[in-house]
C-alpha cells in the first residue's frame, strides 16, 4: 500500500496529512481556515491538499472526512446546513478528477469510529459503537469488522434515534431525538427553560451560556446544572440500552466535548444503561472507554477508510 | 456444497428438513411436537434428525433455528423461557458431536431475516431490516451482505428496543418496548385496559380475548379495535423510523401473524413513519414487503445459515 492523503473538513478548518504506509504519524500536515459560509470552500480544499501533496507524486488514495448529510456510496455531498455552496456535490468526483486518484468519503462520526477500531481505543474489538456528545450527537458502528453505512449511505445517525417520541424538538426539527435531550446545547436549552419557569441558579439567563459554563456551576454545587447533566446521561443511557440491543457491541466508546465531564454525565448514565438493558448478557465483558484520538479522529478515519476501500 | 440438514425448533413443532445444494425445496421433511414443557425436547430433536438422515450419510452440516436467547458463536441455548430443560444448553455442540459434521445457530428472527433475504422477499438486496409481529416482536438485519450478530450474538433483539421510556412494561419485564405496544398480547392489553377505563366495545372482556379477534371487531368498525391497532401502527413507525436511522436499509420486510391484517396497522404505520423520518433520502427506493416465505422462513434461514457458514 502507497502514500494516503486524509483530508478533515470541519467547521472551523480545513485539513490534510499525508500518510506512509503502517504509520499513524503523518509526514506532513496542513490546515487552513474553513470559512464554510464564504464561497470558495472547495477551492480552498484542493490548495490545502496540493500543499502536501508530494514531490515524486506517489499518493494512491485520498480519504475524506465531512460533515453529513453525504453519499459514501458516489461521493457526493447531500443538501448540508454546514457548507452552504455544497448542494448535491460532488466533492469525492471532483478530487478524484483533479487528482487523478480514488477518493474514499464518510461523514466524520462514521470516521471517528473507524478510526477509533483501527487505531484507537477500540483495537482489537470487532463490534464497536462509537459516540461522540458534542454541539450534536453522532455515532458510527463497526459490526463484525466492517463499517455499518446502509443503503443510501445514512446508517448509524444516532443522534437521531428516537428516545421519547413526546421529547424535545431537535436541531433536525424532530421530536424527541437523543441530540434533543444530551448534546450540549440540548442541556443549555434545558437550563434556559427551568429558569423561565423559576429554577433558581447561579448561572446567569442569558444567550451566551454554554454547556462549559453549566459543567462549571454543577462542579460548584449548582443544583440545576446538575440535573441538567443528570438528565442528559440518563437519556443517553436510554438510548445506549437500545443500542446494545441492536448492534450488540463489546466496546462503547465516548468522544467529543460533553462527554469529557465525567461523572457528572456518566454516573447516571451508568445507573440508566444498567436499568434498561434487558439482558445481563449486553453488559459481558463490555468495555465503555474514552475515545483515545482526540482531535485527529477525524484524519485517521478517513485514513483508515482509504486503507480498506484501497 | 453437499446435502445440508435444516432444522427448526418451534413451541408446537420440531421440524427438519434434507436440502441438496441450490435447492430450497427439501427432498426429505418430518417433524414432531416439541412439548416444550416435558423432558426429553433435545431427544426429540435428534430423533427427528435421524429420520431424514439421508443413507449415503452425506451430510455437511446442519443449520439450526431456535427461540433465543442464544449464542451463535459458541451453540449455545441460554437461560430461555421456552424450553424449560435448556438453560446454558450446548445444544450446537451435543448435535455436533452427536452427527459429526458441523452445526450452525441462530436465533429464528435472525434466520427468517437472513431466509428472506437469501431465498425471499429481500433477494438481490444488500440491506434488509426484517420485523416479524405476533406473541413478541423480533427482528434481524442483513447489513451490507452480512448478518448482524454482535460480539454475543444478541444484536437485533429489535422488539426490546426502547420507544417510550415511559411506556408499558414488555413481556421482559422492562419498560417501553416496541413489543409492549406493537405485539398481538400488547394489543390485547391496551383493548382490555382501556375497557376497565370504561371505553365501550363490541368486544366481550376476558382473558381469552386475542389479537384476532381484536383484528375482526375492527373490521367491523369497533372504534377501540380500531384504536388499539392505529396504536400499535403508530409506535411501529415510530420503531421503524429509529431503525432506518440506525440501519438504513433498502427493504424492510414484515412477517408473523399480526402484520397480516393490512390496512388496519399498516395506515397508521405509513403515517407514523412518514412524520419520524428526519431526512427524505431514507425512503428513496424503500421497498416496504410483506415476508415471502411463511412457516418455512426458520427452515430456509437456517439453510441459509449453514450455506454461509461452511
């Protein structure tokens, strides 16, 4: 196997490292800023890519990283709020084009979990469910060493399982999804609604407050905070149950912002995972674990994903 | 491939079957009561195997449906309800050993997904969600060409997921199961609760009610018949939604006794779905089917099963 470009398009950068073959160290990496509201995102892609590129040309493959709703069946980018001038696009075709190489795209939660099988903190396992609580929630799921993308490509939107269907309104702007009741800003809106109906807290009511700032308060004894996060890891345990019961994996692994508070989310978490889940047989030997590559999930996934479509 | 033995354990019925290679019709078929409840089931069983075994003793494997829980990895039966006399039962290896030649295990909605996809409704896809409704609700997912099992052989226990965590408790004993609402027993539970509500019905309130007749007073416009199974469509989409989230597949396809009534669940079901979806491309291409295999679906899974295996 050749030299991989992985490329990870983010919200905030664009970026691209280039791989040898066996070797999760790159040698050499470049990023610049997205700016995914201004026009030229594309063309500021394939200059960060030719920035790496190498001299003797050598490159088999580029892996890419995106935000989703995509196809990683054809390569295109679907109808995105994240990248405005990405309507229906052909973001895999064009590179492959321009390049002259195979291109290899996922969606950055399906990303981060094969990532986190090949290289991270699921090694070794063959069934792995992969998290990550953030501003949304994402999942991906590796069963029986392949990668679970479905028909159109969609597999594996867990944050958009419905755990209550009388729930919140999600970002998606349906009711009662997971995202609706853990992500950050779903424990934010949370906090906002108990105030308005006069919770008393020391954190105060206004537009900036974050899932940061909340994580803060519940740290320093704020009761609201810390039923805002209660409520948080006891939906997600809901909802961690039910995926046991479909993908049965031997390793959950937990990545993004919100998932770094610890107990103050996963002490209920753990409490509702184990009251919900309907066999004791699920909780055999299941290791639930910190995802172990931080911010390069998304660049070593979309390596990973080059390596086993190569 | 050579002759292959197909054996499926039903509540009333043990059946086997003899297939020869590229064949689903059996040259040889038997089968006897299972009386699960009285000793001597596993007898039964290799009785019943040994009056189909061909002369020439060219048998290369048997395949085998079974209630779970179980543990197609190793052939084990755990802890059932069924079969009172098999609690961590090596049922794979004792028939293994019993007949020399390999055995392969699974539970039956895994193998009725699997049936229907190699021989049924779901041929030629490469991503089928399989449900079948009646006493319990159980499912199986065909992903990419594979079977899903999980590291313990429990994925897709489908009627254990959880749609309101506030619902009714499920004949498991958890709360909020697709099974409490959308089996024929959760039917039957709601129409007699509701009663004792005082709701007012054609139907007599005893305890041999079932889903049946449930299905005939419907149809003879009993408005809480009607309501009961508009409920239990409704909570079918919204199950159904979550698993196109989760697997999206190309086809999903129903069997067991309470999917045969048509419109009376199915409007509903279409309705619900249609409003949980939260992207459109879900249902590009979906095929929607009613299983193609029937009684044989067991049979022709564990076929199925076997042929994949060796």
């Amino acid at each position: 196997m050749g030299t991989i470009i992985a490329v990870d398009i983010g919200g905030t950068h664009l970026r691209a490292a280039l791989y040898e073959p066996d070797n999760t160290k790159p040698i050499s990496h470049q990023r610049v800023e997205t700016r995914a509201n201004e026009p030229g995102v594309y063309d500021r892609l394939e200059a960060v890519i030719e920035s790496i590129w190498p001299k003797n040309n050598e490159v088999v493959a580029i892996g890419l990283a995106s935000p989703g709703p995509l196809d990683p069946h054809t390569g295109y980018i679907l109808k995105t709020p994240n990248i405005k001038e990405w309507q229906n696009f052909p973001l895999g075709p064009n590179l492959s084009k321009h390049f002259n190489v195979p291109t290899f795209l996922d969606n950055d939660a399906n990303l981060a979990a094969l990532g986190e099988w090949k290289f991270g903190a699921g090694s070794g396992h063959h069934d792995v469910l992969y998290l990550t609580i953030s501003t949304g929630v994402g999942g991906g799921v590796i069963a029986n060493d392949a990668l679970l993308q479905g028909y159109h490509g969609l597999a594996t939107e867990l944050g958009h399982v419905i755990v209550d269907p009388d729930g919140p309104i999600c970002s998606c702007g349906f009711a009662g999804h997971l995202e609706a009741f853990s992500s950050g800003p779903a424990i934010v809106k949370y906090v906002l609604e108990e105030m308005e109906f006069g919770a008393r807290s020391s954190m105060k009511r206004d537009a900036n407050l974050t899932a940061r700032v909340v994580a803060d308060a519940a740290i320093h004894g704020d009761a609201l905070a810390i039923s805002a996060y209660r409520r948080a890891g006891e939906y997600l345990g809901i909802a961690v149950a039910t995926f046991l019961h479909a993908f049965d994996p031997s390793i959950v692994i937990f990545g993004g912002g919100v998932s770094q508070v610890g107990p103050l989310l996963f002490d209920s978490f753990h409490a509702s995972l184990k009251k919900r889940v309907f066999h004791p047989r699920y909780l055999e030997n299941l290791k639930i674990e910190m995802a172990a590559l931080g911010d390069d999930a998304g660049l070593l996934g979309a390596l990973a994903l080059a390596e086993i479509s190569l």
